[in-house]
C-alpha cells in the first residue's frame, strides 16, 4: 500500500453481523489465536481498532463495461472479492488491452467493444475461482482441511496457471 503500511486480509464465515469498531483489534486477536505465529505477529502489529477494516465481501458483475465513449476499468467495472488476490492485477492489465486496443482501433468505440470482447473471459474466470475459493472456506474444517493438505499444493497451481498467459 506504500507509505509504511500494509494490507491484510482474513475471511469470518457466518452470519453476516455489525462488527463495532470499539474492541475490534482484540476481537481479532482472539479469533485468530489459534493460527501460526506469523498471523499473531501481523495482527500483534497493529495499533488501534481504527485501522481495522470489517465488511461483507462485495461483488460488481455489470452487463456493460462502456456506453459510448465512456468506460470503466478494474474493480470499476468488475469487483470480486480478493480470494485469489487479483484486483490490482486485473485493472493493469485492463489498462494494457485498453491502451493496444485504443492505438490498434481506427473508432474508439470499436476499440472499447473489442477491449471487453478480449477482457470478459479472463475476468469472468477471476471471479469464479474467487467465489469457488469462498464457498470452499464454507465448508466444515474437517473436509476442507483434508483437502487442502491432500492436493492443496496442486490446486493452488491450477488455479493460478491460466494467470501466466498474456492479458
């Protein structure tokens, strides 16, 4: 995040709930005293309950990206959640495929029609994993678990391969 400051992320599943700012960093710390030292340390770091951000996972799928001249990019146009920690990744390389398309397109119209035609496939399969990453964090410990020590590793490549080719 620049200027010192760092991003986490951790995912509650249950009811959805108002979580008071007030006692929120303890909250944390209590929930998550279980897990591995480097989760304790993170979360040892902080220093108020202000810096503690706590909301439901919000989701953007718009039939349309642009409507004439105008267009949106990144989470503007297609927020997900960061189960697979790539909203950053997927508003560069919207920047990229809009900037080829806008130099390649003789109408900007046409250029904006082409960027969502090559862009909607790659997001479409961000979001997804994203979700398939969130209903698998809602599944009894046990099971999930297992999985996870069982072919973890392997899904953990499969899911990020199709990220390594081009935009």
């Amino acid at each position: 995040m620049g200027d010192g400051r760092t991003y986490g992320f951790g995912n509650v599943t249950g009811p959805r709930l108002h979580d008071a700012v007030n006692g929120r960093r303890q909250r944390l710390r209590d929930h998550f005293a279980g897990f591995g030292g480097l989760v304790r340390d993170y979360l040892d770091c902080l220093e108020s309950d202000e810096q503690i951000h706590c909301g439901p996972i919000e989701w953007l799928e718009l039939d349309r990206w642009h409507v004439g001249r105008v267009v949106l990019i990144g989470d503007a146009a297609h927020a997900s959640s960061p189960m697979m920690g790539q909203g950053g990744c997927l508003a560069m390389e919207d920047a990229l495929v809009l900037a080829e398309n806008l130099q390649s397109k003789a109408r900007v119209e046409t250029a904006l029609d082409a960027f969502v035609a090559r862009r909607r496939p790659r997001v479409d399969w961000v979001q997804r994993g994203s979700r398939a990453v969130g209903d698998m964090l809602s599944l009894p410990s046990a099971i999930r678990n297992g999985v996870l020590r069982e072919r973890g590793v392997a899904m953990l490549e499969d899911r990020f391969r199709p990220l390594t080719a081009a935009p």
